[in-house]
C-alpha cells in the first residue's frame, strides 16, 4: 500500500538517511503486512512486534527501522504536566482531572485506546476547544522528550534503535 510506497521511495531517493514511522497501532490500517495473524497473538506488544517483523522482512532494508505507537501519539502527552499547565482553557478542574491521569499510568503508552477512552478522546473531552496538531505539539515540547523517555519505554526503544543505526 502507500506505506510501503512512501517508505521504499524514501530510501531509494537518499543514501544517508534513515527510514522510520510512527503510526498509532488504535488506528492501523487492516492491509499491513501480517495485520491478521498478529490480531491472534495475545497482547498488544506481541501484535505490535509481530506487525513490524512482518513490515521490516517486506522492506528489508538497514536504514529502515519500522515503529508502530501502542495506542495513540497522545498517551505520550500524559508524561508530565507541564505542557497542561500552560495550554489556555485549563482551569484548576480541568488540570486536576489531568493530573490524575498522569498520575494514575506510570507508563502512559497503556492507556486504554477504548473508543471513548483513548487519549486524543480524553482530551477533547477534558480541554476545552482542544486542537490536536497546535496543542499536541505544545504539550509535546513542553513536556520535553525526557519526560516521555522515562516514561515510556516502547517509545523509548525505538529512539535507541535509531540512535544505534545513526552511530552504525
């Protein structure tokens, strides 16, 4: 599909550069690679794996390092509560009912990707007039990419594989 084409275009364009991706595993298409059968296994983290083994064996490429996002981009917004505190509209309700889900997940990629309880819908919910690319961007940075390593550790490991192909 248009992953594998966008993916094998980029690293046919470029020699010294490294391929990755970041997809929301709530929201992945039916038609990857092995999507079925990694459906099976028991665990998100299995299904996950089992999707970019099949993904990376397709591409098979050195420069390319397949990621898929447990849940959603946002569960890695809820690593801190600094970019909260700044976003216009929070009121001591609205970052107390943040708080308490930053408080509650010591590993903010399981939060539950429900329909009405996957992160990006909490936060509609919670922040009023919430506007995903401005305010998930401002969160992020704010937040600081420290916080979401420490916190999230699939996030994590893939920053340290492309870390290692860089060094490589």
């Amino acid at each position: 599909g248009k992953y594998y084409t966008d993916v094998t275009t980029f690293l046919k364009k470029e020699n010294d550069i490294i391929v990755t991706s970041m997809i929301d595993f709530f929201r992945l298409p039916t038609d990857f690679p092995g999507y079925y059968e990694a459906k099976k296994l028991n665990g998100n983290d299995r299904q996950i794996a089992a999707i970019e083994t099949e993904i990376n064996q397709r591409i098979n490429h050195q420069r390319f390092v397949p990621y898929i996002q447990l849940h959603e981009f946002e569960g890695l917004l809820f690593t801190d509560m600094k970019g909260f505190n700044q976003i216009p509209g929070c009121d001591a309700k609205v970052l107390e009912e943040l708080k308490a889900i930053v408080d509650g997940y010591q590993n903010p990629e399981l939060i539950n990707d429900g329909p009405e309880t996957a992160p990006s819908m909490r936060l509609k919910r919670i922040i009023p007039g919430y506007d995903k690319p401005l305010y998930g961007a401002y969160i992020a940075l704010e937040n600081g990419l420290d916080s979401i390593i420490n916190k999230c550790p699939r996030f994590r490991n893939w920053l340290e594989v492309l870390e290692a192909k860089i060094k490589a």
